[in-house]
C-alpha cells in the first residue's frame, strides 16, 4: 500500500482497518549521515585520487600514488561524483571541480568520442556533460552532450531484434552483435536530460523509442528483473546492479513510478553478498578498477535521484539504500576511505578510485533520515528482547496499562504508526490495533505513566522517532527530554512503560518488526 494513503487511512478510519489491510513493517538503517559527512567523504576522496596532470585539465588517479588518470567510461562516471557533490552542497569550490573535470575529459578525447565504438561509453559520458551543463552553465558541455548523443543515434540504433542500441557499433550485425541495458537505459536517460536542457522535442522522441524497446526487450514486468540484453542467441539474464540503476533511472523520466518501484524492489530483494540488520547489502563485484567496481555507485545514484523526485514512496526501498551506505561507511580506513567491498574494512594504501567511488555516491545520492514508518509494527525492548510493548490484557479502556510481556504475535502486541503535524517532522501516533486508542504519556514529568487513552492528537500522543543504530527512541512531544522506557529495566511480564528522564538505557532502545 501507497505509504502516504497509509497516513491518511490511519488517521480518517482508524488503525484497525489500516492492520486489517496488513500494512508492510519498516525495518530500521543504521545510523545516518549528514551532509557534512559526505562532504568530507567527498574531500577524501579527493585527496586520495584528485590530480592535476596538466594546466586547468583535472582527473581522478586510476590508483592511490599512480599517474595514470580514470580513463573514459570511469572518468565519465568521476565526472558525475563531483556534479553529486555539488548538487548536495552547491559551493564554489565543488563548482570548479565539475569544470576542471570536464576540461580534463577534452584534453584526453576530445569533444567528438566516436572513435571509442562503445556506444555505452558515449552515453555514460552524455550524461555527465549534460549534467556538468545544468551545474555549471558551460555552453561546451552541452555542445560535447547533443554532438555524442546524435553518433549514437546514428550509429546505434537499427531494428535488429525489434530495434534497440547497439553496445559496440563497430559488432553491429555482427555474430558478436549485442544490445544491452548499459546502453539503452543510459540512452533515455541522456535524451531526456538534453530534452530538459534544451526543449528540443527531438530528443525525448528518440529517448522514448529506445525506452519502448527496452521496456519489451530488457525488462520482466511481472518481476521487476533487469536482463543484460540481447544477440543472436537470445536473452542474457545477466544480473549486474548498475542496470537496475539505470534502468530506475529511465523508468523516472519516463514517469514509470511504478516500474521504478518493481525495479528497486527486485535488486533490494535479490541481489546480495550478504545481510546487515536484515536487509541485502549489494554485490561485491571485484576490486582492482575492475569495470564493475563502480556498479554499485550507479544503482544508488539512481535510485536517490528517483527516491528524491518522488518516483519511488517505498519507504523500505530508502531503509535499504540506507543500510548500505551505513554498512560501507562504516568501514572505511583511517583515511577516510571506503571500498566496494562493504562487508569488510578497507585497507590502507593501493586502493582504486573506482572501488572507492561507489561509498561516496551513496552518502551524496541516498537521502539521510528516517524512512516514514506508518504502519503497523511490534517494539522490542533491548533489555528483554523475548518480550514486546503489549496492551495488558488486549483492554480498550480509558487508561489501560501498557507494559512489556512474552512476545505472542496477537493484536494486544501490534502498534499502528501514523505521522502526526507536529514540528519538526518525525512524530507518530502510536494505536494499538483494536481501534483508535493510542499509546499516551499521562504527564510530562520523568516517571509518569504510559498508558492507552482514546486518540485525541494531544501532545502525549506524539512519539518523536529518533534512529539509534538499528532501534528506535520514543519522546512524546510533551517533553522530549522524557523517553518510553520499561521501568527499572525489568524483565518480568507485566513490567510497565513509562516515560521516563533519557538515560541511553537498553530499556529505553526499541527494535520495530
């Protein structure tokens, strides 16, 4: 169900219906990051590979120490991380490094790329310069974006297979001949930002043929499932992350909320190298430049910009590209530096700029912040994690105790979340799911009792949500110096909540299932 009908049933018909219609539960991330931190992710990466080989030409080092520059498609794709950058924090300085990247990127090939027959590279690129453009207002970048875009279009697209792009134009039907999602779902991406960019018409027709095809060609509808592409042999079910990015990505601009959706939801559910706080952590696809040492960076670019602008509502989607980002920050070295390899701790020194963008691209494009959490969940208090908040013998009167007993999945153990208008954002009306009764601190003093009163939207109705790791603290509006606490962190069934003084106890620390 659509989170934001979710608040609005909560609210108008009660959170008994809402449960009957089994409202999914929102695993929380781990702890989140602010713009400062990707900031200074960013300025680390920075001093890590950012180098000056000639005049005001920049690129980003293949390798810690080396002299060797990103190359074409890597060094596209660094262009992207810095026009990230700036669209997170809009300064100067990141300013010029979008242009300093780009006057690199000429000097090594030019403003005509056809020599490169990859006709994915020229798209990746594409898209970088048209984006550099809109960040910059470099007439140049959108000159080098339409000329690159219209070689593709040239060369690329034919009807062999129903039609579609072509990856290498110089296999073209050929036996080695392939059409493949790097290279048609970058295409609609890059003919629609030109479409943007310019109001030209003709761009977004030549995106949208494109995105029929892939649409028919590269995508299961009935799954979410992204394929490589197509030859002579048929379909390659190749499952890499970075399709499914940019495929999200395309499905936006082609207003596909919903395939946007079916797409994340199939990537956040079946590609994995193994679990963090439940969830998926994406695949480790190699370190050493290794073209797939990025691929992960561009799934969750583009499932940020589409989280962001409103075509993915999802929120365990978020709580997913959260964890991730959490997971690879956390392990990061004393540089500051974070590999693609995200379930294991970064080395010092010899590390790849590529295997290293992917953190960075995260902490930029995944927004921060909690997921909302409408809906109806169970609370697990840390220090008794075998019990649940429990309405005390499923009563629905005017002052019930609420208290902590053996977890016994019944209905006096279900908790329905819905936002509430309080300022700042983040508060919930916490009701038991026998009706609209909610969970009610009695006082705003440390100590006074929690317990069930008919939902009034008063201030001890408002639970504040604050994410602590991979738990939940609860402060009623009525004063946020107060936590839902078990009292005296017992154990025992029956033990009341309370609200109780802040105190970083286990008892005041909620898991949410």
């Amino acid at each position: 169900m659509n989170v934001h009908f979710c608040a609005v049933l909560c609210r108008v018909v009660g959170p008994f219906l809402a449960t009957l219609l089994m409202l999914s539960a929102v695993r929380p991330a781990l702890a989140q990051w602010t713009t400062a931190d990707a900031q200074t992710a960013f300025s680390n990466y920075n001093n890590g590979f950012y180098f000056n080989p000639s005049g005001d030409n920049y690129d980003y080092r293949v390798q810690q120490g080396s002299t060797t520059t990103s190359g074409f498609w890597v060094g596209a794709e660094e262009i992207e991380l810095a026009i990230d950058a700036y669209n997170n924090s809009p300064t100067t300085a990141n300013l010029n490094i979008i242009n300093q990247l780009c006057n690199g990127f000429v000097a090594q090939f030019g403003s005509n790329w056809s020599s490169d027959s990859f006709d994915d590279d020229l798209m990746w690129a594409t898209i970088a310069f048209v984006r550099a453009y809109s960040a910059t207002g470099t007439a140049a970048w959108l000159s080098d974006a339409e000329t690159n875009f219209a070689v593709v279009w040239s060369r690329g697209y034919d009807t062999t297979f129903g039609g579609g792009i072509w990856w290498n134009a110089a296999q073209a039907n050929t036996s080695s001949g392939y059409k493949n999602s790097a290279a048609n779902w970058t295409f609609v991406i890059a003919g629609n930002l030109l479409y943007n960019a310019t109001g030209n018409s003709t761009y977004q027709s030549e995106a949208n043929t494109i995105y029929s095809w892939a649409y028919s060609n590269l995508y299961v509808a009935s799954t979410g499932e992204i394929y490589d592409g197509i030859n002579s042999s048929g379909i390659s079910s190749g499952q890499y992350s970075y399709n499914y990015g940019v495929a999200v990505g395309a499905d936006y601009f082609e207003n596909k909320d919903s395939d946007a959706t079916n797409v994340a939801n199939y990537l956040m559910n079946n590609e994995s190298s193994g679990t963090v706080n439940g969830y998926n952590i994406l695949p480790n696809y190699g370190q050493g430049g290794t073209d797939g040492g990025g691929f992960n960076g561009i799934a969750l670019r583009w499932i940020g910009y589409a989280y962001t602008n409103g075509a993915l509502s999802n929120p365990d989607i978020l709580s997913w590209a959260q964890t991730n980002v959490s997971q690879a920050w956390s392990e990061q070295n004393s540089q500051g530096l974070s590999w693609n390899n995200w379930l294991s701790a970064t080395p010092y020194g010899g590390l790849y700029s590529w295997d290293c963008s992917d953190t960075v691209v995260g902490l930029l494009d995944i927004p921060t912040g909690t997921a909302s959490l409408n809906g109806a969940h169970t609370l697990t208090p840390q220090n008794a994690t075998g019990s649940r908040l429990d309405d005390y013998q499923s009563g629905t009167a005017s002052g019930n105790t609420i208290d902590i007993w053996t977890a016994n999945n019944t209905g006096a153990q279900s908790w329905v979340f819905s936002n509430v208008n309080v300022s700042p954002a983040g508060y919930y009306n916490i009701a038991v799911s026998y009706g609209a009764y909610c969970v009610t601190a009695s006082a705003a003093t440390s100590g006074s009792v929690v317990n069930l009163q008919p939902c009034i939207g008063s201030s001890g109705q408002a639970w504040e949500a604050v994410a602590s790791g991979s738990t939940f603290i609860f402060h009623p509006a009525s004063n946020t110096s107060l936590c839902l606490d078990v009292q005296g962190a017992g154990t025992g069934n029956g033990t009341p909540a309370i609200a109780y003084t802040c105190s970083g106890g286990n008892n005041e620390q909620w898991a949410l299932d």
